[in-house]
C-alpha cells in the first residue's frame, strides 16, 4: 500500500506542478478578461436570482440547484482539507485559496452556463446535462465526453468518497476509544450501509436533504469559528502577517514547490469549491430557469460560499487559536486542538458531529454527480435498477475501504481523479468560452432593457436545432 501511495504521490506532483497550476490559472484569468470580472461585477445580481422562484413549483429552482452543488463542495475538504494545506503547506495556503477561488469563480459560471445552454429535457419535461453533454453536442467529441464521464464516475465514485470515509474516520482519533485496528473498521461499515439506504431514495431525496442539512450545518460551523476567532482577537494581526508572509516566501514556494504553500492551497482550494472540475454543471442543468446566465450566476454564490466563508472559518480558527501545526496533527486534530481551546472537550465533539453531516451530504451529492454519468454512458438513460443497486453497492464497499487506507494515498487518489476531469473540463470550456460570453451579453442587454431575460439560441448565433431544450 505505501508503494502505491509513493507512486500517486509523483503522479500527483507533476499533474499539478506545472500542467494544472498553468490550465487553472489561464482559464481563470482568460474568463475573468472576458466577462469584465463577472464573479465580482455581478455578485449582487447572483444574491438576487438565487431567490427567484422557477417557473414550475415540480421542478428545481436555482437554490436547490445550487445547494446540491454546494452540498458536494461544502464537505470534510472544509475542515480537513484546509488544516492539511496549513499543517503540510504553511500558512500561506490560506492565500492561494482566496486567490484561485476569485479567479476560478470564472471559471465556474462559464461551465454552468454553457450546461444550461446545452441541456436535454426529458418526456416529463425536467432537465439533464453537464459537461458530457456540451462536448459531445458543442465540441463534436463524443469519444472526449465518455473520457470526462469516466473520469467524473471514478472521481466521484472512487476517489472522492474514499477520502470522505477517512477524513470521516480520523476525526474519531481524539477519542480515548480509538483504536486504530478496530475503530476504522467500525466507522467505514457504518457509514457505508447508512450511505447506500439512503441511495435507494434516488436523485430527488438528495435534492431534499442537502436543502435542509448544508445551510443548517453551514451556518453552525461558521457560528462556532467566529466565537473562536473572536476569543483569539488579539491574534488576528499577526495571523494575517504570517499568512501573507509565507504566501509571498517565493524562496520557500519555489525551493521546493510540490510542498508549497501556493501548491497546497491550489490542490486544497480545488478540493474544497470544485471550480472548473466539471461537477457542478450537472447539478446546474437541472434547475429550470428562463435563461442560462442566471444559474451560471448563481453558482458563483456556491463557490464563495464553501471557500470565503467555510475555508476561511477553518483557516482563521486554527490559525488564531495559536495551537502547535505540525505533519503529526494535520487533518482533523489540527482543527479540534484549535476548537479545544475554547469549547474544551466539547470543540472535538462538535468538529465530529460537523464531519459526519459533511461526510454524509458530499458522498450524496457525489453519488448525484455519478447517476447523471451514468446516464450518459447508457444512450442518456438511467440504467436499468438491477444495475443501478449493484453499482452502489459497489459505492458502498468503496466508503468502507476509504477508512482503512493511508492518508496519503486517500489524497493523492482523489487529486489525481479530480485534476483528470479538470484537464478535459476546463480546455472545453475555453474553446466554448465565446458561447457563454456571448450568453451573458444578451443577458445583461435584456436587463437594461427593463425585462426578465428569457434566453433565445439565435441571439447569440447558435441555430435552434443544435439545442434540445431551447427549441
């Protein structure tokens, strides 16, 4: 096992020094210059369209939409993502965050725009899409779509849920009753026959849920990382002194630039908000709106939300609590020693409690992700249930084995899935970018004109019948 670990180590390395560092950022800088810096121009227009009620009370509107997004970025990356960058990477990680997460906002609204634009509509009217589909439909490349679905199916199947299990499981190490031979064993066996009861309640149960838990548990988590913040007032200068000193150690960063603190907080800040993965356009096609801008706007909100507010609470909290970081306390005990610091053996507690519900909404809304590949591979139909139940058992067995394998490859195998999507995601959407700007300039046209914009394919120089749902 460590011999594998060793091996997706270096793969991971060279796949984000340089190849995805240089992909992310030009995608991000490329949208930003193109949209005028839509992610901040049009913030305040993101809040207001998140309300908009859609137009059919059966179907999803643009906050469920959102949240089931959100419900797979706002997940253990949150809290254990974020103290591995600072633990292993430095205080600077903090910055690369921010940094990557304004300009892959970009990046984002372009992917969830151009699968609204691209979506089908099944007989009962709802919507289906993802990138998948404007690959194969925009980009002519059906071979390139089945990749990114694999990919995606393997990521989110896989990777993803392997180190949710251990992330999961590792919270339980501040415990007395920890034992490392057993405990792994008994979380990953419940967690995996919790996760596949509720896959039998199919893709609407999981909208349902993450529109209750993600803000009930949002909302607590930044709660109880203000008071500690605040407690540890005095810290603050300094904490932000260290954080923007070790971002700019271009001694540090280059001397060795896989364990850096740029590199960590890039890897982290993926991770954690997704922007430019290739996965939260599936869960934007499905809302029905009256044009495509409006949910590739409001995803800008999901983005924010998991790495402004979630990330940063993480990173604040350790931070100002002042507690020892070092590669023995990274993951989860980095951040209970913080809360410990004010809550006492209550913090551990509750980092727990916040790790299971983050757990248990990222493999729902990962698992959401993956029927919609499904789909895809099978003519653009679920697969038949026989299947279906076999390959979320296989789901299932795939939560427990996450538990019981080495932190570091947990990480480097979900790095490695996630920057093969990323790879084929963004450069399509750099060879489609000119839709979606287009599409947001008509837009905003209809908006100074007074209307509530209702999208028509011919406005923006696409012919009716390369669509199928804006026909």
């Amino acid at each position: 096992m460590e011999t594998i670990a060793n091996v997706l180590d270096k793969i991971e390395s060279i796949m984000y020094y340089p190849i995805l560092l240089v992909v992310m950022a030009l995608a991000g800088i490329y949208f930003t210059v193109l949209t005028k810096g839509v992610q901040i121009r049009l913030f305040s227009e993101s809040i207001r369209l998140l309300m908009e009620p859609p137009k059919d009370k059966d179907s999803v509107s643009s906050l469920q939409a959102m949240l089931v997004s959100t419900a797979s970025r706002v997940g253990t990356g949150n809290i254990v993502g974020v103290s591995t960058a600072l633990c292993l990477g430095g205080p600077g990680a903090c910055f690369w965050m921010w940094i990557m997460c304004i300009i892959g906002a970009s990046s984002a609204f372009v992917e969830s725009t151009l699968a609204q634009i691209y979506k089908k509509k099944t007989p009962e009217g709802e919507c289906y899409g993802g990138p998948a589909y404007y690959i194969e439909r925009a980009l002519h490349a059906p071979f390139l779509a089945i990749v990114f679905c694999v990919f995606l199916i393997v990521t989110y199947a896989v990777g993803f849920n392997l180190l949710c299990s251990y992330n999961l499981q590792s919270t339980f190490e501040a415990y007395s009753f920890y034992d490392p031979k057993v405990t792994p064993y008994i979380v990953g066996g419940l967690l995996a026959i919790l996760t596949s009861y509720c896959l039998l309640g199919g893709g609407k149960r999981i909208v349902k849920l993450t529109s209750v838990i993600v803000p009930v548990m949002g909302v607590a988590y930044v709660l109880i990382s203000l008071i500690v913040i605040l407690v540890n007032i005095k810290h603050i200068p300094s904490m932000f002194a260290l954080i923007f000193k070790d971002a700019f150690d271009f001694k540090a960063i280059f001397g060795g630039v896989a364990g850096s603190c740029m590199i960590y907080g890039i890897k982290r800040g993926l991770y954690s908000n997704e922007a430019g993965v290739g996965s939260a356009p599936n869960a934007s096609a499905s809302a029905l709106v009256s044009h495509p801008a409006k949910q590739g706007l409001v995803q800008l909100l999901s983005v924010y939300i998991d790495t402004l507010l979630l990330c940063t609470a993480t990173a604040l909290m350790c931070l100002s609590s002042g507690v020892e970081r070092s590669e023995a306390v990274s993951g989860a005990p980095y951040v209970q020693n913080a809360i410990s610091t004010v809550f006492g053996s209550i913090g551990p507690l509750f980092i727990t409690v916040a790790m299971v519900l983050f757990a248990f909404t990222t493999l729902l809304g990962n698992l959401y992700y993956v029927d919609n590949a499904l789909a895809f591979l099978n003519h653009k139909k679920m697969p038949s249930g026989g299947f279906l139940k076999a390959f979320h058992l296989g789901c299932a067995v795939v939560v427990f084995i996450g538990a019981i394998i080495p932190m570091n490859a947990a990480w480097a195998m979900a790095d490695i899935t996630m920057g093969g999507m990323t790879l084929i995601n963004l450069p399509a959407c750099m060879i489609l970018g000119k839709v979606a700007i287009e599409t947001l300039r008509d837009y905003e046209k209809q908006k100074k004109e007074g209307k509530d914009p209702v999208f028509e394919a011919k406005s923006i120089g696409i012919k009716e019948d390369e669509l199928d749902f804006w026909k």
